[in-house]
C-alpha cells in the first residue's frame, strides 16, 4: 500500500472513531403519565390520553469525551413532543435546549425536543438519562417517533439510534359517533329511496 493511501486511511478510521456513535446504545421508552406501561409494538393510544418518553440504555455507550446533541422528533401535525427532565442517571450531563425545529438538518414536517448529552470520561453507564419528555397526540394515524444524533458542529444527522411507530387512535365515544353517524346516514338515504317510490306509485294511480 502506497504511504499516501496508507496515511488516508488512518485519517479516515481516525475520524470515524473520534466521531462515533455515542449515543448508539440508547432506546426509548414509553409509558402513560400516571405510570402505566405502554408497549408501541402492541399497544394503541386514545387520542386523548398522552404518553411519557424517555432515552435509556441498558449496555455500556462508548464514544469519545465531549457533548453529543440529540433530538427526539415526530410529525408535528400528527403529534408534539414538550418538556423533559435530566434522568436519575444522568447527573449533570444532560441540557435541553428546547424545539428540535432548530436544527436545520430535522425535516420541516417534523419537530420535538433537542438538547445535549456529555460524555466526560468517554462512556456512559447503563440507566435512564432522559425522562417525561410528554407526546400529546393530535388526530389520528401512525407516528414515527425518531431519536436523532446529531453533530453539534455541522448540525448533520449522525445516525438515528432509535424509533419507534405509535399508532393512535380516535377516543371510543368519537368511534361511536362515527358509527352512529353513517347508521344516520344510511336511514336517511333508505327513508328517501321510500319516499321517491311512494310518489312514483302515488303516480301510477
């Protein structure tokens, strides 16, 4: 290998491993404000009720020393994502810094919480480092909820560690009304199909 490839190289797996995933190990987490668990996988929310999110990782996180940002995203037309508080764990390592919107490499259909996580001593142990980020759903679908590495230089998307697809739903009464709704309809629609052939036979005579 020529010295000049040899020397490229270096630099390269140099910068991968200076600027690697540190926050690679994390997942999120879910469950409803009075505690409850809430699984995404096999669960559906009302929506009218809201859910808690939280980052944690229960593995060593490796990285390098240094403040690594993050943001936790969705469709804001379809759901928000406000608040938040510094896990158990997490010490004096974690900012928020407020609406993910900021960061020009977020998509513009997509917005949350973005803050920091510092690593001073090059790993973070396993535990729950970001807690009650609050998602309030706003209509109905599936929502993909995105936890964003991303460089606090450029402003880049890294690597998305994490997502997860909440699927909402209409409230039951809202389901109920709907139903109720078309069974209105269809009556309507039979009652005036009746009404047309009594007139017609009302013509015959």
């Amino acid at each position: 290998m020529r010295k000049g490839r040899k020397i490229g190289l270096m630099l390269v797996v140099f910068l991968v491993w200076n600027g690697g995933v540190a926050l690679g190990g994390f997942q999120i987490g879910t469950r409803y404000l009075d505690d409850r668990p809430f699984d995404p996988d096999t669960d559906v929310l009302d929506i009218n009720e809201s859910l808690y999110l939280t980052m944690w990782t229960d593995e060593w996180v490796g990285g390098t020393m240094g403040q690594y940002m993050w943001a936790l995203v969705c469709d804001w037309s379809l759901a928000s994502i406000t608040g938040g508080e510094a896990g158990p764990d997490a010490e004096s390592r974690v900012v928020f810094y407020g609406s993910a919107s900021d960061l020009w490499s977020v998509p513009e259909h997509e917005d949350g919480q973005s803050g920091l996580i510092g690593v001073p001593d090059e790993t973070l142990d396993p535990g729950l480092y970001l807690d009650k980020l609050v998602y309030t759903p706003i209509s109905a679908g599936d929502v993909e909820v995105r936890f964003l590495e991303v460089s606090s230089n450029s402003g880049a998307i890294i690597d998305v560690p994490d997502s997860i697809v909440i699927h909402q739903i209409p409230e039951p009464v809202t389901i109920g009304l709907f139903g109720l709704g078309g069974l209105l309809l269809v009556q309507r629609k039979q009652n005036k199909r009746g009404l047309k052939r009594k007139e017609s036979n009302d013509g015959k005579r």
